[in-house]
C-alpha cells in the first residue's frame, strides 16, 4: 500500500481541550476519595516495640517555598474546612523562625499520632543550613527552638538535648520546592539543598519533594486542578527536579496549597493527602529498622554477656 495522504487527529473534549492521558495513575478527585484518603491515614501510628507515639515529619526547603502554607493543606484536608493556623507569607527573611511542631486535628477532635515539623527556609539569613539540620534530625533540639542566622546549634544551645531518643528523632523528610521558580535557584542554595539530602540519605531516611505552586506554572492548570497529571508541563517540572537531586519521580508530589482561596478545594486537600501518606509511610520504614536494629544491638549484646560468663 502506497500512502498518499495521512489525516491525523487530535482527541479533545466537549470544551475543545485536548485530552492526554495521565502521566501518574489516580482515582478522580471526590469528596469520596479525601474521605478515603483521610480514613486511611487518620488511624496510622508508629510500629509497635519502637516506643514511639508520634511520627515526626520535617519539612525544610528555600524561604517562601510554601512549607508552612502545606501544613496549613493538611490542617484543613483533616479538618474539612480552610485553616490558616500557620503564619504565611513572602519575606527576604522567612516569616518562620522556629523549629514548631504541629498536630493535625480531624473534624471530630481527634489528633493524628503525627507531628508536622515546620522549619525557617534554607539560606543564610535564617539559620538554618546542613549543620543545623544535623543536628535537628537527630533530635537534639527542642520543640520551639529558635534558629540564629549567627550561630550555630552546639552542645551549649538553649535547650539542647544530649541523649535524644527515637521518639525525638525526624522520622522523614520533606523537601519543598516552588516549582515556579526551581530552575532559577541561586548557587548558594542548590549547594545548600545538595548537602542537606546528603545528609538526610546517609542517616538512613529518604526524600520527598513537595513542588508547590503548580497553578503558577500555566492558567490551565489553575483553571482546573483536577487535570495535573494530565499536564506534561507538571511532569515535565517533576522529572526535572527528580533528575536535578537524584531521587525517584514517585517521590516528587506536586501540590497546590490554599492561597487565595477562602472555600474548601478539593484537589488541594487530595494534593496534601497523597504526599503526607509516602510521608507517613517512609516515615515507618525507618521506624522500622531503627527498632529492629535496637533489638539485635541488645540481642547481641545478650550474646556476648553469655560468652563472657562462660
Ligand atoms: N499561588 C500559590 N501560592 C502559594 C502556594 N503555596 C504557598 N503560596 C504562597 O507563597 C508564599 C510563601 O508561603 P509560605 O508557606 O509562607 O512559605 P515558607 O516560607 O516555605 O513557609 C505565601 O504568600 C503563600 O500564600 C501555592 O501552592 N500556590
Ligand atoms: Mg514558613
């Protein structure tokens, strides 16, 4: 057969946008789905034998990279109405100072057996860099402690805590990006951000990226939230950060915080949902081993008294 002509056609909608299919599989989002989505993780807690009452989830990133307002997504997806608990907003210096942790309430009062650890952003004018961060995720410091653009945390910290237990290490990490500007990093903060998922690696936990901001990436987006993983201008975003810091693309979750909304929306809360729940579940993990290698320290331990006793 010889083609002399070839007619190709592109699928749209009844509203003329054109239909692709989605790069990342999800149920539609429903009232139905954050329902599920909220039953699932509500009931969720550290294993049993870890002497753990709360994961501890740290979430760190550039100032003004939506951390706070993410907590804030969460606080209302549980909560099923829009909560601005968590003070927001664009400044040089951050608007966060502290190392706060926050509980998630459900609408019947119920708390979560999880803290959301807000932290001021990374950069030099805030106090917080590697070095802190070491110290932050071994659990040295206190709830409520407070960063010094001048000084770094040492053993003579206000409130610092020598012998930290498992409950007051960080359990997992979230690192949150704006993805509008991620390709416009300053050097000093790309090799800061390079150091601190070093860091975090080699104590044995991984990574999530939350990407804040979709809407600013293209009005469709804004338009209809609901289509994210349609568009190949939020996967294109993902698969760049992921290559940039070397981390799967199913640990990248884009998300959209509340801004300037005043009703609830349904994709921001499906947004926050899915990233607390790879949160919470790496959060686990760790949990996990950390117990399990506790227990074989002591069962070794136990061995070498029987030898040394015979
Ligand atoms: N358009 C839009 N703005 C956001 C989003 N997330 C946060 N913001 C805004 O970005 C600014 C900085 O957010 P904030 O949560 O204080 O960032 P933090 O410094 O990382 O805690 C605030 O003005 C927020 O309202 C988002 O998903 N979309
Ligand atoms: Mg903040």
């Amino acid at each position: 057969m010889v083609v002399t002509e070839m007619e190709v056609y592109a699928v749209s909608g009844a509203d003329g946008k054109k239909r692709h299919r989605p790069w990342r599989k999800c149920s539609d989002f429903s009232d139905e789905y954050i329902k599920l989505l909220t039953e699932e993780l509500a009931p969720l807690r550290p294993p049993n034998g870890s002497d753990v009452t709360n994961f501890c989830l740290l979430l760190i990133g550039p100032i003004s990279g939506g951390k706070s307002s993410f907590i804030n997504a969460v606080l209302s997806a549980f909560a099923g109405k829009v909560i601005q608990k968590v003070a927001v907003g664009e400044s040089e210096q951050g608007v966060t100072k502290r190392y706060v942790p926050y509980q998630v309430r459900q609408a019947d009062g119920s708390l979560l057996r999880l803290h959301l650890c807000d932290t001021p952003g990374l950069g030099e004018s805030s106090g917080m860099d590697a070095i802190n961060l070491h110290f932050l995720l071994d659990g040295h410091l206190p709830h409520w402690y407070e960063f010094s653009p001048y000084r770094h945390v040492s053993l003579r910290s206000v409130g610092f805590i020598s012998k930290p237990t498992l409950a007051q290490e960080i359990h997992s990490v979230a690192l949150v990006l704006d993805t509008s500007t991620v390709s416009d990093l300053s050097p000093t903060i790309k090799c800061m951000i390079n150091d601190c998922k070093r860091l975090i690696l080699e104590k044995g936990i991984q990574l999530v990226v939350i990407l804040t901001k979709i809407d600013k990436l293209h009005k469709d987006i804004a338009d209809d939230l609901a289509d994210v993983f349609k568009h190949q201008v939020v996967n294109a975003a993902v698969e760049k950060v992921s290559e940039m810091l070397g981390i799967p693309p199913n640990n990248v979750f884009p998300v959209k915080n509340y801004h300037s909304e005043v009703e609830t929306e349904v994709a921001v809360h499906a947004f926050a949902l899915m990233a607390l729940r790879k949160l919470i579940c790496m959060a686990s993990d760790v949990l996990e081993e950390r117990t399990n290698d506790s227990d074989d320290r002591t069962a070794g331990s136990g061995e070498v008294k029987e030898s040394d006793t015979a």
